[in-house]
C-alpha cells in the first residue's frame, strides 16, 4: 500500500504562548506519515510525495496561528470518485461532519469546546457542561440518546456538525446521520482505543466513503498510550477492509475538557486549532448539483408546538426557497405536493431563518406537516426521489399492555389501549430502527428496537408524559434459515480488575460466553476481556457483573451477527417474594419477612395481590403477607420491641427490566414503577 505524507509550509510551530521558550518545534524536514499520520512505526514508501502548501494570510481571531495541515487524504479520495462525480461541484465554504465514538470517550465535551472557541456564546454568557445534551435523561444518565445539529464558523467557512449517540442501542440514529455528512471526526479514548460502538459507527462512515479524522481523546490521562490507540485503529481500518485513501488518516491529539489539540501526544497547542485546520484540509466540502433540480432527503424530523413537524437534511441538489412548492417523493410512483412555508438554517448554536439555502448546506423546512424520515423535498416539475435510509434490523423485542393492576388510573393520564397504540406510532414516526406489530390480544403491542436500552428510554419518555401500561421481559428475535435456528450474537468487552476477573469469567461462561480475546489495559491492574456471547445471556447480564465485581467492571456490547442456537440458559437463579394479601406494609410485616430474602418496599406502602415485594434467598417464588398487623391483647407491655428493618432494594426501571423473567410484568406509572406477577401464567410458587 502506497503511503502518502504531509508537511508543513512552515520553518517553525508557533504556539500561541509568546512567553514559551519551548513552543518552537522545528518541522522543516518532512516528516514520515508514519509519525505525522498514525504515530506508529512503519517504513516509509520510497514513492511517497511530500507536499507543501501555501495559505493565505487571513484574520486569525478568535483562534491562535497554527501551521496549515496539507492532507492527502481529501485530494486522494476526490482523485478516487472524479470519474464518478464529474457533473457534481464542491462546496469550499462549508464542511458537514459527524463526531462519532464509543459511549463516554467524550464526544459532547468535545463539541463544547468547540462552541466555546469558536465564540458561539459572549464571554459573560453562562453556559452548563454537555450543553448539547438538553434532553433531561441524556443529562440525568450522561449519554447522548439524539442527534443535534450545531455550527461554527472557521476562517470563513461554515462548518456543520452533528453530535451522535455513542451508544450501540442508538445506532439508527447514527446511520442516518451519515447520510448528511461528508466526513467524520471518530473520537477515541487515549486509554482504552477503539471500543464495540467505535468498529460499528467506522464501518457504517467507511461504506459510505467519507474522509475520517482520528481524534486521539482525553490525552491527559495519565495512563494514556497513544501509540497502541492509534496502532489499534490502523489496524481496525485494515480490518473493516478500508481502501488505501481511507487508511492514510489523519490523527489529532486532543483533550476535549481543556480545549486542546494538536498533532503529537506531547506537543498540544494552547486550543484548538489544530483540530480544526484538520476538519478543513482533510474533510472535503460536500458534493453538490447546482443548477439541477431539488433534492433534500429528511434525515431527522423535530416537533413544535406553533410550526408543527420541522424536517432536516442536506440539500443534495438545487436551491430551496422559502414559500417554494414542492414535491415529496417516497418512491418514483408515490408523490405529493407541498409548499415550505419557513427554512431555517443553524448557525452557532441556534436555527436562523433564511429565505433561501443553496446546495450543500444542512438547513430544517416547515410546512409539511405529513413529511416522513427518508422522504425526499424534489423540484415541483422534474424532481427525483433519493435512495431510501436503510437501518440495521431489531434484535430484542418487548410486550406493551395497559396496566391491569387494582391500582390502575391513579397516577397516570393515558391508561387506554387506544392511547398506547398512538404513542407507539408517533414513535415509529421518528425512530426508524423501531417496531410496532400487534400482540395476541388488542391491548397488547410487540415493540422491538436495537437493544434493551432502546426500549428503555421509550418506556421512561412515555412514562414522563403521563402513560401508565405494563411491559414484560425482554425476548431475543430469532430466525430461522433453512430449517436451522439461528439467534442473535453480540461482542461483549468487559474491563474488569484483576482480583475479580474469575467471577465474571464463570458467569459469562454460565452465559454460554465464548472469549476471544484477554489483554491487560495500562498499570491500573485491569484485565480487558472480550467475548462473543448470545443475546440472550446478556439480558439481566448487567447487574450480576456488578455484583460478582463489586461494582468495578465496565460492559459493553454491540451486535455482532446470527449464529445457530446456543441451547438453554439460566439467567436467574434466585425466585421473588409475592404478596398475597393488598393493603399497606407494616414494620411488624416486613420485620418477619426480611429473613426469606432482600424486600423492595419498606414499611407504609400500599401494595396489591400479586405484587413482586423482593428477592427470593432460594430458587422457586414464596407467598407471604407485608401487611399483616401485630395482634391487638389486654395485656399492657412494660417494655418497647426495638424493630431493625433493613434498608429496602431500590431498582431502577432499567434494573426491573433486567430482573423479571417470563411470568412476570413491569407496572410503569408517572409515579412508580412496580413489579407483578402475570396473572396469564399460572402460580408457581413455594409455600
């Protein structure tokens, strides 16, 4: 593979710290692309050409002076898909990328800094950490769940950039997401290098044939390694079958909370800049049709109560007016007509209302109040729909129905089948890797999505609208291909201390768990395993490698691919403690019971018949009454019975999901989130 290089049209590196004796690092000779590009050694190509470039001298307020970066890879790939794109122009003035990455390697920390040096917001302005995570449960859970466009503006270019999930459950929204953009800045840790969701977001940019910059994260770790980050990626690249133009990327060193970057682990400019330079040089402007007819794909849909339903994308071809009559296409024989009543664009931190958006740009339409996600905006006359989104397909699904418990319609708003049916199809509207089929009765509804945090969240946005239903266990999606069985495999990697490592060894085995791998991470004394384990065994996997590690092991998993039926499983041992009387708990109850296993409730809660109070110490379920009161006599006591409860189990809703089994159901409501014996099945329990 022929190796390109880049250098710089510069004797000198100047940082912007003129105070600095050291910020001068002589850069006159080229360097190899092994140093420059990957960080890693590797011969380099007698070939190899080594270019300068020449920029102009511009205003380089509000960032510091950094060397220009020349990088082949945007020449190579425009060279590779010349021929392929002859009528199409590109855009110099606007880049659209994507930050991708694994979940928490900081991908919204990044953006932040961003926005801060870009001068998004005035100097006195407060602005809260994760500013790009509005939504309340991507703050309150530290994760990105949607996509958010933003923009910036650099040396007169407009650049668009959007914020991805980093969670594996949320890669729909990542795939299309790429359909807008041209490149990528694929974030990766400093410590633990390329993770699950890393290969799966890379292998999606790379089908597509956008440039990709590496982002080496959090490079003040203090047990960073630089080097086998960027080796691991390379080799990544190779694996995921990258082309020669693909694997000459460029790499950035950077620390996302101190808004630093630069081009080597121990040399990081005061902010920045480098990284940026880096998004203009190595990620082309985007492909454009001009004077052809208009196209816009709806890649997202958003909501507002007076403009109704508002549809972003970029605009492929053409230029998009507002008050403009249009068609939209969902295929050649399906199409409507409309009219855009407003277009807005994003700048800074904000959409702006514009009267028109040229080609190349990413801008948000109203006035379509039925446009759907991967319909396309086309000229009135002559328009032609785009090629459809096309989403990997669900492998977990779980049962809705409304809520049959004595305690139905206290605290919720929407308790009808008709209600949930709704629900469910607005969702559907938005979330393309999502789906609704009818159960086997009318109130009940199989809702299957990418992973058991994907229904999750739809549970706990519905519940915080006032819907109040029941949900059951979650069950894998097999199939069967040529009279054979086959189910749904994942990559789990878990990092994990050494001390504990033969616990979660023996419980993945349990889980029918095949390890391919073990490696030791840095001089913390972890151990990274990875493993390739059915679906099935991960569901309630989460917690008993808690347990079984006192809290200190990472899991992750994504999906991998369909392998034939493992055989069965056990994923609990241990059974639940029901009641069989309703009313309210007492002390003198619960005193008594806490001795058959660990409660959920304390003293003073209504519960119902049927109701799952606790956990089982034993295998097998075991009745018994929390709301029995101590018998009232005649004889007056002399003495006070000191009566120590133990404190009660507080599960989460993701944490009810993972523990109940077939016969059991989750009671969501706005105000509790309750567990309950299905009373479809009959009663198996110990007495």
């Amino acid at each position: 593979m022929e190796m390109a290089t880049c250098s710089f049209h510069s004797s000198s590196f100047t940082l912007p710290n003129p105070n600095s004796t050291s910020s001068r690092t002589n850069l006159s000779s080229p360097l190899p692309l092994s140093k420059q590009l990957f960080g890693f050694s590797l011969p380099s190509s007698s070939t190899a050409k080594t270019t300068t470039l020449k920029l102009r001298t511009r205003n380089p307020k509000p960032f510091s002076t950094h060397p220009p970066i020349k990088c082949s890879v945007s020449e190579a790939t425009e060279a590779a898909t010349a021929e392929r794109r002859r009528k199409l122009m590109r855009r110099s003035d606007i880049r659209n990328i994507a930050i991708v990455a694994h979940v928490d390697h900081g991908k919204t920390t990044l953006v932040d800094a961003m926005l801060r040096q870009s001068k998004v917001f005035r100097d006195n302005q407060f602005v809260q950490e994760r500013i790009m995570d509005s939504n309340d449960i991507e703050r309150e859970r530290g994760i990105t769940i949607l996509s958010k466009n933003t923009s910036i503006t650099y040396k007169d270019s407009k650049i668009n950039i959007i914020d991805t999930p980093g969670h594996s459950d949320f890669g729909g929204e990542v795939e299309r997401i790429l359909n807008m953009v041209e490149g990528i800045l694929l974030v990766v840790d400093s410590v633990e290098g390329p993770m699950p969701q890393t290969r799966f977001v890379l292998k999606k940019a790379l089908e597509f044939g956008h440039a990709v910059v590496v982002v080496v994260n959090k490079i003040d770790r203090p047990s960073a390694r630089p080097d086998f980050v960027i080796n691991s990626t390379f080799e990544l690249f190779i694996e995921l079958n990258a082309t020669d133009e693909q694997c000459d990327f460029q790499a950035i060193y950077a620390s996302g909370i101190k808004g630093k970057a630069g081009l080597s682990a121990d040399n990081l400019a005061d902010d920045l800049g480098p990284l940026f330079e880096s998004i203009m040089r190595c990620i082309p402007g985007p492909a454009i049709d001009k004077d052809g007819s208009l196209q816009m794909l709806a890649t997202n849909i958003e909501y507002d109560e007076h403009k109704g339903r508002i549809a972003i994308g970029r605009l492929h071809a053409g230029i998009l007016k507002k008050g403009m009559d249009v068609k939209v296409c969902t295929s050649e024989d399906s199409c409507r007509f409309a009219r855009v009543s407003e277009l807005f664009v994003y700048e800074k931190f904000s959409r702006v209302p514009a009267e028109s958006v040229e080609a190349g740009d990413i801008c948000a339409v109203c006035g379509i109040n039925d446009i759907q996600i991967g319909e396309t905006i086309a000229d009135k006359t002559n328009g032609t729909p785009l090629p459809a989104i096309k989403v990997e397909e669900p492998t977990v699904k779980m049962a809705f129905s409304i809520n049959t418990s004595p305690f139905v319609g206290r605290e919720g708003k929407y308790v009808t089948s008709r209600n949930l049916r709704d629900r469910l199809s607005r969702e559907l509207e938005r979330n393309l890797a999502m789906k609704v089929e009818d159960g086997e009765t009318a109130d009940t509804f199989i809702v299957s999505g990418r992973g058991t945090l994907h229904i999750t969240i739809l549970i706990e946005n519905m519940r915080r609208e006032g819907y109040e239903f029941m949900v059951g266990p979650p069950k894998v999606i097999n199939k069967r291909v040529n009279d054979k069985l086959l189910e749904p495999y994942e990559i789990a990697t878990v990092e994990v201390p050494e001390e504990h490592m033969g616990a979660v060894v023996e419980l993945l085995g349990k889980r029918r768990g095949q390890m391919f791998d073990m490696q030791g991470v840095g001089s913390e004394g972890t151990t990274f395993l990875k493993y390739k384990i059915p679906t099935r065994g991960l569901l309630g996997l989460r917690n008993a490698i808690l347990t079984a590690s006192r809290g200190t092991a990472i899991l992750n998993t994504i999906f991998d691919s369909y392998g034939p039926w493992a055989g069965d499983m056990s994923t609990r041992d241990l059974g639940s403690l029901v009641a069989f009387e309703g009313g309210t708990s007492t002390s003198y109850a619960i005193s008594s019971s806490q001795e058959r296993g660990q409660l959920f409730i304390g003293p003073g809660v209504e519960v119902y018949k049927g109701q799952i109070v606790g956990i089982h110490q034993r295998p097998g379920d075991l009745s018994l009454n929390v709301c029995k009161k101590k018998a009232a006599t005649n004889i007056r006591s002399n003495k006070d019975v000191t009566v120590i409860l133990d404190t009660p189990l507080d599960y989460s809703l993701d944490d009810c999901i993972e523990y109940i089994q077939e016969d059991e159901l989750v009671e969501v409501t706005p105000s509790s989130i309750r567990m309950c014996k299905n009373p479809k099945f009959s009663k198996k329990s110990n007495r």
